[in-house]
C-alpha cells in the first residue's frame, strides 16, 4: 500500500477509527435501553405487568370510595430504574348471607333461617354442631357462623339463652 498525502499537506499525521465497544441494554423495549450501547450486558429491566384478584365480602373502602359492586383498580407504579409497572386489581365483592335466630321454646330449638338455597350454606355453632337447628337445655350465649359455600363470605349471631325456673314464673 503506498499512501500519499492529500494536495497542499504532509503525510506525517494517520487517523485509524478502531471501533468502541460500550455495553449496557441494547433492547428498545427495556425501561433502560441504551442507544449507544453496541454489546448487550444483560442490565435490561422491562415494565411488569401484574393481574391480580381479591374477593372482598360485604363491600370496602380505597382511596375515600366505598365500594359495594366488583371492579377492577389500576395502579401504575415506578420501580428504581424508572421504569412504570402495572398492577391491575379485580375486586370480587360479594356478600355474607343473611342470618336470623328463631326459638321454639316447646321444643327447645334455636334455628337459623338465611336467604340462600339450602345447598349453598354450612352452620357451625359453638356447640360445634353444624345444622340449621340445634337443641338447647340450658342457659348460654349460643353463636353460628353462617356460610356461604359458593364465596366463602359469613356471617354470624348469637342469642342468650336464660331459661327461667317455674318456680320464678
């Protein structure tokens, strides 16, 4: 190769461009993707996206709402690189069944009638029986926790049983 120098100049300086190699993120889609990056160091961070879903019984508050039908709430959050992630919440408000204790003072039952199908609820008193009806003979707090079976929602009551004697009639 001979090389000669350009008219009017000397040939006693050469200039090579050697390419330069910087590393760092090379994907477009990361939160810190770097243009002048040539070599992928594997820093890249990317957005996130969460689905997420919480069954809620008897409706809540967020933010100041009180909230008594299912929807969906999206936060958009900024993690340490700067990067917006997504979280996207559906609240599955339900409700509890309705529960009312009755007395049946010839038999001595207590009963508990609710507004659901028969199928769909469970009983548990603190007898730990688990009927809609229980025989009772003597004097207490009797309580039942009411369940529904498709939801998981309850709810509970309790009475106080004080039987008086014939004698104090």
């Amino acid at each position: 190769i001979s090389l000669e120098p350009a008219f009017g100049s000397d040939l006693t300086t050469l200039q090579f461009c050697l390419p330069i190699n910087l590393e760092g993120c090379t994907d477009s889609l990361a939160c810190n993707f770097n243009q002048y990056a040539n070599i992928d160091d594997g820093s890249c961070s990317y957005p996130q996206f969460v689905n997420q879903e919480f069954l809620v019984c008897d409706g809540f508050e967020l933010n100041d709402t009180y909230y008594e039908q299912p929807f969906t709430y999206i936060d958009t959050l900024i993690n340490s690189s700067g990067c917006d992630s997504v979280v996207s919440t559906f609240y599955n408000i339900q409700y509890s069944p309705q529960a009312d204790m009755f007395i049946d003072f010839i038999s001595n039952l207590i009963s508990v009638q609710t507004d659901l199908q028969p199928d769909l609820v469970s009983f548990l008193w603190n007898t730990n029986e688990n009927t809609s009806s229980i025989y009772v003979d003597s004097n207490g707090v009797y309580s039942v926790v009411v369940t529904d079976t498709s939801n998981n929602c309850s709810t509970s009551s309790s009475i106080n049983v004080n039987w008086l004697e014939t004698s104090d009639i």
